[in-house]
C-alpha cells in the first residue's frame, strides 16, 4: 500500500509537486497546521538526492516566507480584535523568548502558530523575523532530508520509506512533547 501512495504521489511530476508543498506549507502557515514535514518527506522521498533536495528546500522556505508575510500584512492592514493581541501578547510572555527567537525555537517546539500574525501583532522586526524563519527552515528541512537520504541509502526502497515516515512522526511527537514541557516549565516558574 506504500508503494502505491509514492507511486501515485510521483506521478504528479516534479513541478506539481513542487506546485503541491508551496500551497501545502502556505496553508500551514496562513490557515491551519498541515504537517508540513510530511508532505516535504514524501516530496523528497520521490527523489532521495541532493539535488531534489536543494529544490525542494528553496521551496520550503519560499513558501513559508510568502505565507507568514501574507498574514503579516494581512495582520497590519486590518487589525486584530483587542481580545486576540491581548492573547498573542500574553502568549509570547509566557515563552522563553518574547522576541523574533521565538521563531528558531518554534522549529524545534512549535509554540507559535500563524507566525505572521505574532510577528505583527508583536512588533517584531520583519526582516529579522523572515531572516530567522529561513534559517529554521533551512535547518529542520535540511536535518529531514539528511535524515530520510540516510534511511534511503541503508535500506531497501520500502523499508527507507516507513522509516522515513515513521520518523518523521517521531519528530512531530517531540517536538509537541517539547513544546508542552517549554510551556509548563515557563508557567511554573511563573507562579
């Protein structure tokens, strides 16, 4: 069953699956959370090279940065409720960092979701902020692919496939498990 999902995935082509992970990973930043390390993995699954990779990296980070500026304009231009900065305000003060760091550590621990608008509302910088974004996703993408090109050139096509998948759930778990502890370490020391 697998094998038909990559097989079906790979017929698409390189450029719609380009296509494909640069609307996946803008909707992941404007709308809704999307996963967006498990359609990367099964974008470069396609063609476990550094090349493949190279592109899809570039796209990755095009993409992250085209939707966190479009909610961040989106944000500047029409304002949020005050109930919604005052959240956001009060989110950011809980975090470790209540500066544009935050955006490295949400790589790691995703504390942080619809980045744009936190870089608005907040005031942070946004070139730094963008800055930032591209060098965590350079990071996270660039560790993801070495990762599953490691499985791919170890074992066999399939058994390189689940692993890379079942991986890549793995770091998604982590890096909600991190996340939860950042937040309740940070809540602790609060109180």
């Amino acid at each position: 069953m697998l094998e038909e999902l990559f097989d079906w995935f790979q017929g698409f082509g390189p450029v719609f699956t380009l296509l494909g992970l640069f609307l996946i990973l803008v909707i992941d930043s404007t709308i809704f959370p999307a996963l967006p390390e498990l359609f990367a993995v099964l974008a470069f699954l396609i063609d476990p090279t550094w090349e493949w990779g190279a592109v899809l990296l570039v796209t990755a980070c095009l993409a992250e940065v085209t939707g966190n500026s479009f909610l961040y304009f989106l944000v500047k231009w029409k304002k949020l409720p005050d109930f919604l900065e005052k959240a956001i305000k009060k989110w950011t003060g809980f975090i470790i960092f209540s500066d544009e760091r935050i955006i490295l550590l949400n790589r790691i621990a995703p504390v942080l979701p619809f980045m744009g608008a936190f870089i608005a509302t907040c005031k942070w910088n946004y070139k730094k902020s963008m800055a930032y974004l591209v060098i965590g996703g350079v990071l996270k993408y660039s560790a993801l692919f070495l990762m599953v090109g490691i499985f791919d050139y170890q074992f066999d096509r399939n058994t390189a496939q689940i692993f890379s998948l079942a991986a890549v759930f793995i770091v998604i778990a982590l890096s909600l498990l991190a996340s939860y502890i950042l937040r309740r370490r940070k809540n602790a020391a609060q109180q």
